[in-house]
C-alpha cells in the first residue's frame, strides 16, 4: 500500500520529468513546449497560492513523499501552502492541455481516418483526472483544495495551450506527428483536397 501512495505522491514530479526527458531524447517540439508550459503553470500555482493565502488560512502540507523531499514545485511555491491541491493542479494543467490538443487536431485526424471520433479519449483523460483527484483526497489532500485544483488546472492548462497556439503555432500542440492541413499553398493559391 506504501508503493501505491508513493507513486501518486510522485505522479506529478514524474509528468514533469518524463515530458522534459521525452522532449530532449526524441528532440520534440511539442513535448519541449509542453514541459515549459507545466513550468509556467508553476508560476501561475505560486501567484493563487499567494492569494489564497492572504484570504483564507494556510494549511500545512500532509503530501509529502518519503522517496525525496525536494518536489519541482518547490521552486516556484511555498511548500508548506496547501490552499490548492499541486499535484492535482498539473495533472488537471496536462488532461486541459491534451483534450484542447486534441480537438484543434480534430479535422486532421477525421481526414486521416474518417471513422475517428475522440469521445474515448475525453472519456479515459477525463475519468483518470477525477480518479487521480478521489485518490489524493482519501491520501492526505482537502476536499477544497482538490476542487480548486481541478478547477484552476482546467482554466489555466487551457489559457496556457492557447497561449502556445497563439505564440509557437499548431505544431506546439502537434503530440501525435500528423501532417496539419493547409488552407492555402506558399504562393497563396488553395488547396483542394479530392477524396478517393
């Protein structure tokens, strides 16, 4: 039972780390965003965390791990705040960012395979988060600050993904490596797609 809650203790220091590891080895442009992008998040869970804090009473964390005590969260918050549920945070940041991912590249995955539809995706993404969250309120976090997790992930992760589309284009969010469909050629002129 110990390995268990350590490893959803470690599950959001191991999405940071594995996203930053898979975008160097594979030199991914949008697993290197993504890893900048849960970095940034951090900045934003330091800033609600202060605000939090000045409103309402600050609760000691009970989620610390006994594998290391120094957390990459640690870098940007306080970790004795516990106004908002970190881990829940990032991982609802990374189910935002991925869900949003996946409906801007609907077309192209309709065009690619005309019987796709995400619903399983949302579903699987979705009720993992939720399971992840239910988890961590039986191991040691709030009910309020895994509400305030899950809410401010979902708003922030999809603040942040369409920051990326906005700042780097859609090749940032591009996690599957499909072509991406052109409205219009270099020298301006259309491209008609003919179905076979």
């Amino acid at each position: 039972m110990d390995a268990i809650k350590e490893i959803v203790l470690l599950m959001p220091d191991s999405l940071i780390f594995g996203s930053f590891v898979l975008g160097t080895t594979t030199l991914s442009y949008s697993h290197i965003i993504f890893f900048f992008s849960l970095l940034e998040s951090l900045f934003f869970l330091s800033g609600l965390q202060n605000i939090f804090s000045f409103i309402g009473t600050k609760e000691i964390n009970k989620c610390s791990s006994k594998f290391h005590t120094f957390i990459f969260g640690d870098l940007f918050s306080s970790p004795s705040a516990n106004n908002i549920s970190q881990a829940v945070y990032l991982i609802t940041i990374a189910t935002s960012y991925f869900l949003n991912s996946y409906y801007n590249l609907n077309t192209e995955l309709v065009v690619l395979d005309p019987s796709y539809t995400p619903t399983m995706t949302v579903f699987l993404l979705s009720l993992l988060t939720i399971a992840y969250a239910i988890i961590r309120l039986f191991i040691c976090d709030t009910l309020e600050s895994v509400l305030l997790g899950l809410f401010f992930g979902g708003l922030i992760g999809t603040f942040i993904y369409y920051q990326n589309i906005q700042i780097f284009g859609r090749d940032s969010i591009n996690f599957l490596g499909i072509p991406l469909l052109r409205n219009k050629s270099a020298s301006g002129q259309p491209i008609y797609l003919c179905s076979q």
